[in-house]
C-alpha cells in the first residue's frame, strides 16, 4: 500500500470541503473508495465516471470536484495554520478520536493544539450552564477529580460556569482535558478563557475545533461543537443545567449516539437544575451519587481509565446459527463491544444488527451492557 502523503492528504481534504454541495458524509464516501485513505487520489486519479459510480456522488458532485481550482484559497487556510502553530488531524490518522469516527457527521478535519495524541484516551464529557451557581461549580470540580483519577479525559466546551471548572480542575489535578470550539482555533472565546486555553495546550491537553482559522462564535456553531463532545465521549455528565441551553442540547447528542447520560441531582424549585432533574425524571439520564454510579456502567479499569477485553467462554459454535450470527460472535470473543463499532467490523448497519443482536440475547449467547455495549455470556 502506498505510503499517506499527509501533507498532500490534508491539503486535498481542505479542497474537497471548498468544494460545493460536498459534505461531511460525502468525503467519508469518498475516502473510503481510495486505494489509500489518501484524500489527494480523490482529485489525481477520480474522473467523472469513477466518481458518479460511488453511492451517493450524483453527476453534480462529480463535476464540481473535477473542475475544483481554488487552491489558492486552501494554500492560504494552510499558510495561517502553520502560523497559527497548530496542526490539522484527519479522520484516516492514528489520533483521531476513536469513538468519533462512528457518529453520522463525524469531521473529516480538525485544527488541533495541544498533544494530539491524548485523544485515544477514554473521556467524559462535564457539561452545565455558563451561569452556573455554588453548588454547581462545586459539583464540576468535585466530579472532574473523581474522574481524572480514573484515567479520564474530561472532555467539554471551554465556556463560562461548568466547562471551566472542569477544565481546570483536571489541569490542577494532574489529569487531561479536551477543549471543543465553536471558533477557529485562532478565536478563542470566551476571549477571557485564553489563558486557560494556553494553559491546558502546555500541560499537553487539547485545544480543537471543526472549523477554520477566522471562523466567529457565531451562536449556529454551538449546537455543531456539542455533537463533537459528545460523540468522541463515552458518556455525558450533566452538572447543571435549566431545562433550554447547550447542556441539554449536547444530552440529546448523546442520547444519539448510544452514549450514557449521567446526571447531577438538583434541589426542587431550582431553575439552574430544572434540566437535570428532568433528565432524571424522564429516564433519560441516570441520577448519580458516587463515583461508582458512572464507574459501573463504562467498560474501562479505573487505574487506567481504559478497557480491558476480558476473554469470555461460550458454546455459541455449537449452535445451528447463520454466517452473520458467528461473524459477530467470533468479534465479541475479544471482549465486549459498543453496537457501533460491532456494526463497522461487520459492515452493518444499526437497523440490521440490532435484530440479530437480540436474537443471540434470546439463545443466551449475548448479553447487552450499559451505553449499548454487548458481549459474550459466561
């Protein structure tokens, strides 16, 4: 296999998101049809017939790629990157967040500062309101200590109120944390939070974001960072939150993406915790107490924070079950699996493997764990 240029590969991946009518669903196509994984083939060795034949690539799309020639427009985004002194991590290299990869919308690019390769870590993401209270703020703390002890990253949005807290608070605690902008990486804000921001990126944590250098917070990008911290998460802890706001929108990404939902409990009557307590009521969140409460439904060791696959003993060979059914199975023997990455291996989607799931649950070959994890039963 030829070697991945990324230079080249990262300069073709900014061109095709120039291109007109090409999203984030559309590149991933597109990727995935290369020899390589390297976007810049896309461009040398894709004429309109190859392209019209991928699924999902019409005639337009075709044309718009092959004619494409604003390289000048790539060349200076690459030019402030570099200034910039951050880096960009493609959706094919080794530190992309491993759990991201399986949302809908994943990113094909990011402009990442900080040590990149802390992104393989397991994290959670601590969210709540920008105007949190005491109590609150106390809770971010306390609960980001509880996880950085774990091994955790604590994943959040760099904002007033509860995302700071647990920013530093995993900073001053020795752990790792990962900011996500709603902003180029050269527009921190809220601008107050730029020497946080450095002080995270020099303790080796992580400053990134989806969008280019020069891009504004505007309000419309808020909702697109809190699918990113979720999706690249294990879970979501809400710490406090009304029942509107970026907490319960980045709640329901998690809901989405099969994440877990834990949840903070809040006195009655308080408009700060009105959310969480709804999240609770629902059944959409779990209420925690201790730090067991969360421990107990993540598949990672606490002295590492990481999953270890625990080889599981079953008789699911012997019985009369069809190819697909063993497939999955024999894929279970590593240890337990999230249903999205089950269906990646298999090359299934969620629609088709859930059934055949829930088969082998009835024949007792599989059991189903929390946050839509699956594994082998004893």
């Amino acid at each position: 296999m030829k070697k991945l240029e990324k230079a080249n590969h990262h300069r073709a991946l900014l061109g095709l998101l120039q291109v007109p009518g090409i999203g984030y669903q559309k590149i991933k196509l597109l990727l995935q049809q290369t020899e390589t994984g390297n976007a810049e083939d896309i461009f040398l060795k894709m004429k309109i017939p190859d392209l019209t034949r991928i699924d999902g690539i019409g005639a337009a799309a075709a044309r718009e790629i092959v004619k494409f020639d604003k390289w000048d427009t790539v060349d200076r985004i690459l030019e402030k990157t570099e200034k910039l002194n951050a880096t960009l991590l493609s959706i094919t290299d080794e530190h992309y967040p491993p759990l991201l990869k399986h949302i809908y919308d994943a990113p094909p690019l990011f402009w990442v500062k900080g040590d990149p390769s802390i992104l393989q870590n397991s994290g959670l993401a601590v969210v709540g309101t920008r105007n949190a209270g005491r109590y609150g703020l106390n809770q971010a703390a306390l609960w980001t200590r509880e996880l950085v002890s774990a091994g955790l990253n604590v994943n959040s949005g760099l904002a007033y109120g509860v995302d700071g807290v647990a920013h530093k608070t995993a900073i001053s605690s020795g752990g790792q944390t990962v900011a996500v902008l709603g902003s180029g990486i050269d527009w921190i804000y809220p601008e107050k939070h730029a020497p946080l921001a450095a002080e995270m990126i020099e303790a080796g944590s992580v400053v990134m974001t989806e969008f280019p250098p020069g891009t504004k917070p505007d309000a419309g990008n808020f909702p697109e960072r809190n699918r990113i911290v979720s999706g690249m998460s294990l879970g979501v802890l809400v710490i406090e939150s009304g029942l509107k706001g970026g907490s319960m929108i980045t709640a329901r990404f998690a809901l989405d993406h099969n994440r877990e939902v834990f949840v903070v409990p809040h006195q009655l009557n308080h408009v700060r915790g009105e959310g969480n307590n709804y999240l609770i009521k629902s059944g959409q969140g779990k209420l925690i107490q201790t730090a067991a409460d969360i421990f107990e439904e993540l598949p990672l060791t606490l002295s590492a924070g990481k999953k270890i696959p625990e080889k599981k003993r079953s008789e699911w060979n012997e019985l009369d079950i069809d190819e697909s059914a063993k497939e999955i199975c024999r894929l279970l023997e590593e240890g337990a699996m999230h249903i999205d990455l089950i269906g990646e291996k298999t090359k299934s989607d969620i629609h088709t493997l859930l059934p055949k799931l829930l088969e082998l649950e009835m024949l007792g070959v599989v059991e189903q764990k929390a946050g839509k994890y699956f594994e082998l039963s004893e």
